[in-house]
C-alpha cells in the first residue's frame, strides 16, 4: 500500500500570508496527486489534480507542484475563505489520501 | 445542476446491514467512475470502493472486502453501496463522488453509525 504523509498537520497563518503545504508518498507515484479542501461539516471540494492542474472554478491563488515522492500545495495569498483542512490524494496504485493539514487562523 | 445525494445511513447494530443510495442529476451518470470515500468522525478520508461506467469492474478497501457491494442502476441514475456484517470501526460518514482518480463532484455524505 502507498502511504501519503503531509506535513505539518496543523498550520496557524494569517490572511495574506503564502502557506505550502508538502505531502510525500512512500514510493514514487509520478503526478497522480491530487489536493482537496474541506470544511467543517461540509464534503470535500477538489482544488488540484495530476499534481499541478487546477481544477476549474478554483481561484488562481491556489497551485500544486511535484512529482515522484514530493508535492505541495501552495496558497500565495490567504484569504478568510481558505482556513480549512487540506487533503492530498495519490491514485498511481489503489487510492489513498493523506491525514490531512488543518490550517488555522493566527 | 451536477449534483450528488446520498441517502441511507442511520444506527445499525454490530454485525448489521445497511444500503446507502446516490442519486446522481446534472450529467451523464453513465460515462462515469463512481467511488465511495468515508470519514469517521473527527478523522481523515477514507477511499472505499470504485465502479466502472457498466458496473462490470468494482475495487474495494481491503478492510470491506466480502462484506461491501458495491453496484449501480444507470438507468436510474444511482449508485448502491451494500454493507453487510457491519462493525464499529465502520462508523463513518460516507460520500459518494464521481471519478475514480480525481474526485470532481462530491455529495453531501450520509452517517453511518455502527453501534449496540
């Protein structure tokens, strides 16, 4: 089984600031990575896919990047909206998400 | 509107059964992978099974095989999720989503509470 670890778990930031958040795969996976974000109480939303393509109505502030072990998620510029917990997901072999990165308000 | 609703949750006792449904509307439901993702309650997503377009091909979790099946009616526009022998540790809250590598489209999700 593929294995999807994302550091930090938790992130305090504050609005306008730039956020990466890594995710690592225990074996290569290419760029079949994708990245979700989600709500309290409320489904997941996929912002990412293939690693580094965004998913359409998703705002431009939102990019991913990677390929292989290494990938993130980067939000250049926070805004209130975004506090939320993110997930990546890898689908190079079954499907499998990471234990997600809770992303607070300073 | 493309959307997705799921019904069918509820308690159920250990050792149980229970069908969830998705209703699916707003795109060809036909041409699409299904899945189903869960979440237990105050943890992570949790990928659980995925159908092909003609329900010919279906994967599922290790932990679920021989008790989930999953299946779909494409002329009703619905997804089927057939859990039996239920246990706690399938206390969830369980969505279904389109796609299978990438999930666009996601339902609201429905509870699943697997207790005595």
């Amino acid at each position: 089984d593929i294995q999807m670890t994302q550091s930090p778990s938790s992130l305090s930031a504050s609005v306008g600031d730039r956020v990466t958040i890594t995710c690592r795969a225990s074996q290569s996976i290419s760029t079949y990575l994708n990245w979700y974000q989600q709500k309290p109480g409320k489904a997941p939303k996929l912002l990412i896919y293939i690693a580094s393509s965004l998913q359409s109505g998703v705002p431009s502030r939102f990019s991913g990047s990677g390929s292989g072990t290494d990938f993130t998620l980067t939000i250049s510029s926070l805004q209130p909206e975004d506090f939320a917990t993110y997930y990546c997901q890898q689908n190079y072999h079954a499907r499998s998400f990471g234990q997600g990165t809770r992303l607070e308000i300073k | 509107e493309v959307q997705l609703v799921e019904s069918g949750g509820g308690l159920v006792q250990p050792g149980g059964s229970l069908r969830l449904s998705c209703a699916a509307s707003g795109f060809t439901f036909s041409t699409y992978w299904m899945t189903w993702v869960r979440q237990a309650p105050g943890k992570g997503l949790e990928w659980v099974a995925n159908i092909n377009q003609d329900g010919s091909e279906t994967y599922y979790l290790d932990s679920v095989k021989g008790r989930f099946i999953l299946s779909r009616d494409n002329a009703k526009n619905s997804l089927f999720l057939q859990m039996n022998g239920l246990r706690a540790e399938d206390t969830a809250v369980y969505y279904c989503a389109r796609g299978t590598g990438s999930f666009d489209i996601w339902g609201q999700g429905t509870m699943v509470t697997v207790s005595s």
